[in-house]
C-alpha cells in the first residue's frame, strides 16, 4: 500500500526501527460509525492523516460536547454570560425586524449540540409569537437525543423536530422545511464557531445557500483574527475538547497512551490551529469489519489531527460568503472583535 506524508507530518525519525505496532478499533468505533463513516475516516486518514472533528461528536463523544459545554460555556454565577448567547441578543432586533413581512418562522439549529444558545432567543420569539416549530440537525443523532430533552422540558409547547445530517455532504431535507403556509421563512442557525471546524466551508456554506429562498436567513458565528499569529496559548475547545477526544479516540482506535502525544500547533496548509496526535511508534492501523478489511501504516513522528479551527480574516469572511452565493446583510462582533456573528441572506440571482 502506497504511504502517503501528510505536509503536517515529518519523515520517519528512525527508518531503521523495524517495529510496528498494530491497533485494532474496537467494537464500539463499529457500532458508533456507519460503514460509509468507517469508509470516510480511512480516507481522511490516508489523504490528509485527519480524523475530522465531526466523528468525534458521535456516540460518547456526545457525552464530551455536553459536558465540555455544560462546564466551560454555559453562563454559571461566576460567568454571568456567553459569547454565542450574547451575539444572538445582540442581533435579536435586527432579526426580529426583518421577519416581519412572515407571519411565522421555523428555527432550524444545524449543529445544535445540546441547543443550549438558542434556548433564550426562541423564548423571545415564542413569547412573539412567531415560532412554528424549531428542527434540530446535526451529524450526531446521540446529541440529537440530548437536544430533544432539554427543548422539551424548556419550550413543551414548541413543536420539536430532528434529523442526522451532514452538512459537508447535504442541503437541509426540504421535507423538513415545507410548511403549508407559504408565509413562514426560515431562520438557519449554526453556532458554536463551527464553521471553522469543517475541511469544506465552502461545500458547507453552498449547501446552506442551496437550502434557502427569499426571506430565509442564514446566521452563524466564528473568530476572527489572524491564525497564523497564534500566540500558542491553549484555552477553550482547543484545550478541553481536543483534550477528551484525544483520550477517547486513542482508546477508540487502540493507539497505547505511551506511544503518542497531543500536540497543538499553527498548521499553514490548512492556516488553522489544530490538535494533532503525534506517534512516537510505527503503527498498522486495521481497520476490520463487515465488507472492510484495509491496513494503514502511520510512522513514528506523524501525525494525526484530531481538532482543528480556523479563524476569518473579514475579506476571507466575505469572499467565502460570496463565492457561496449568499449576501451579508448584517453582522456584529463581541467587544474584544475576536467572536463575529454573521448574518446572510440568498444572493440576487
Ligand atoms: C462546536 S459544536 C456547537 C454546538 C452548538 N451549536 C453550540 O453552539 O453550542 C458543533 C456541533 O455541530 C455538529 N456538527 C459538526 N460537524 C457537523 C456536520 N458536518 N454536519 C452536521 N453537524 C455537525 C456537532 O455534532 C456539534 O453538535
């Protein structure tokens, strides 16, 4: 099988180390993916040596995410607000404004976690009047489960529906979106910074665009800045997330804890900081179920990112808006301009 060297990776520091190891993946790396999952993460891995952050939302990666939120975002007493939440009251009015000429809208929360940032903004469109059901989609149907609970028990009344997606490889299921009354517009979310996760934004943001007509807004948020110069400093979700992924996917893929380490860095082929998981061991990955049997060989001193983000430059910002087919219409920023809220409309023609 043909190596490939992923531009993140370095050569083989000691060729002549003839050991390898092999790791399994476990019984619970099958159940959690799909075999077009599994088929998708061994070309991730051969291509790019990444196992992109989406999987690791997945089966007790859910457990990750909610807790992670649960302990490091979410507003508590010592930590009176938060960034996203903020963002959305912010631009609350200019929303609220312009879905005037629509009786009513459906929220529609793409990548909604445990659609905790979005509990306080429907609670003021509801008190309006103006929600006719919110649909949460996301590529993690244990996350799903999370959300359905928390909105039921917040908004009872609230029609509530879900579905796993892709947003890298679909649009958002029409089936979903048709309402007989032709007078509710659609109001998409994606929060969480998670536009900067993704390989594709641009597939992303072009299947955004493809699922929207006139009157629909698209909102979502990401950092601003420059990645480059990163000042090395860990913290958020480049700190606890990719902390617990890493531990997780180790245990998931079968790679010894001694034989690797976690390590975060400015990646230039991709102008992202990413978490990487470098191998100190020649390794055989054997990737071993139903109609899969496939070796990867990773050599010691790769590595395998696990967690990335990418920050917008604004002419980036707006240059990928475009390209996509969509109009700003509107954005804010939090006080420090380094969190920007976006908000896009489909582009004339
Ligand atoms: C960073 S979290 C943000 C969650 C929530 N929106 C928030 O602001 O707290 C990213 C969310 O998007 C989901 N996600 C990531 N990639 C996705 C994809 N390609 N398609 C659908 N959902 C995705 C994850 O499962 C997770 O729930």
């Amino acid at each position: 099988m043909a190596t490939n060297f992923h531009s993140n990776s370095q050569l083989p520091s000691d060729i002549s180390t003839p050991i390898t190891r092999t790791a399994k993946p476990n019984s619970e790396f099958y159940s959690i993916f799909s075999e077009q999952e599994v088929l998708g993460i061994i070309n991730t891995l051969e291509v790019r040596r990444e196992i992109p952050l989406k999987y690791s939302y997945k089966g007790r990666g859910a457990k990750i995410w909610d807790n992670f939120y649960l302990k490091y975002i979410i507003p508590k007493w010592y930590r009176t607000s938060s960034v996203e939440i903020d963002l959305l009251s912010t631009n609350f009015e200019y929303i609220n404004g312009n879905i005037q000429k629509c009786e009513k809208v459906n929220i529609i929360d793409v990548g909604s976690g445990n659609s905790y940032p979005v509990k306080k903004f429907i609670y003021k469109l509801n008190k309006l009047q103006k929600i006719n059901k919110y649909i949460a989609l996301d590529i993690s149907e244990e996350l799903l489960n999370v959300s359905r609970k928390n909105f039921s028990k917040w908004f009872p009344l609230i029609e509530f529906k879900s579905q796993t997606i892709d947003i890298e490889n679909s649009c958002i299921p029409q089936d979903l979106l048709n309402d007989h009354n032709n007078n509710t517009a659609n109001i998409i979310l994606h929060l969480g910074v998670t536009i900067g996760n993704h390989h594709h934004r641009n597939k992303v943001l072009k299947n955004f665009r493809d699922s929207m007509k006139k009157n629909d807004f698209l909102v979502f948020t990401n950092e601003t800045g420059s990645n480059s110069q990163w000042d090395g400093s860990i913290r958020g979700g480049c700190k606890y997330h990719a902390e617990e992924i890493y531990a997780w996917i180790k245990n998931k893929i079968g790679i010894r804890s001694e034989d690797c380490e976690l390590v975060r860095k400015y990646d230039s082929q991709t102008d992202s900081i990413v978490a990487n998981m470098k191998l100190h061991h020649n390794y055989t990955i054997n990737f071993c179920s139903q109609g899969i049997n496939k070796n990867l060989e990773i050599f010691k001193g790769e590595e395998i990112t696990i967690w990335r983000h990418h920050k917008y430059k604004i002419p980036e910002l707006l240059q990928e808006i475009e390209q996509a087919g969509l109009k700003l219409v509107h954005y804010s920023t939090d006080k420090y301009l380094s969190r920007i809220m976006v908000i896009c409309e489909v582009a004339s023609n």
